[in-house]
C-alpha cells in the first residue's frame, strides 16, 4: 500500500506540474514540455544503454510515461513492488541495481528531490 501511495503522489506531482494544473496528466498535457522531455530522454537514454529495468519497464502498465515515471518513483524511493504480503526484499541492493541499470532516470529524481531516503 505504501508503495502505491507513492506512486500516486507521483501523479499529483506530475498534476501540479503540469500545462493543465492541478491534475492534468491525461490528455497529452503530462508535465510541463521541459519536465517531460527530460524524462523522456532519460527513460530513452537509460532503454538504449541498458534494456528495459526488470519488475518495471517490462510491465504492460508501466508503457506510459507518466506511469512509467511513477512506477520509477516509488522503486527509486522505497524499492520494488510486490502483491506478495511481507515479501522481503534486500532494500539496499535494489537500490544499487537500479542506480546501475536505470542512471539516467536516478539521476533525473535526485536532480528533482534530492537522494532517495537511506534504507
């Protein structure tokens, strides 16, 4: 649940940076065009060098930009998704991982929200 919440507060950040505040994600008007852009490119950019990030980029509902930055997100700040109750996950590792295979996109977060909480 915490990792949903997270996610979905990507979303309002992405509402309230938007052409079409407060929730405008939908409709084309996802982020203001520099913000997405960026993202873009560093999704792009992070796809050519490495290949889609497993558990996030090959999921069917991570296509999307903004879910895919999102989705990104809430890994970047907390660590992988499970539908597994108490599933454990080595928290540090994951992290390390994504920083090795998805720089661009880690570098794109911290750029915006400074480091990910220490785990």
């Amino acid at each position: 649940m915490v990792w949903i919440l997270i996610h979905e507060l990507m979303h309002a950040w992405q509402g309230l940076n938007s052409t079409n505040p407060p929730c405008g994600t939908m409709g084309g008007s996802w982020l203001r065009p520099e913000e997405a852009k960026a993202w873009i490119d560093a999704r792009d950019k992070d796809l050519l060098e490495f290949g889609p990030f497993p558990g996030l980029d090959d999921r069917e509902w991570a296509k999307p930009l903004e879910e895919n930055q999102a989705g990104f997100y809430s890994y970047w700040y907390m660590g992988p998704e499970t539908d597994v109750l108490n599933e454990k996950w080595d928290r540090p590792a994951e992290l390390k991982k994504l920083y090795r295979f998805a720089p661009n996109r880690c570098k794109y977060m911290e750029d915006r929200f400074g480091p990910p909480p220490p785990r």
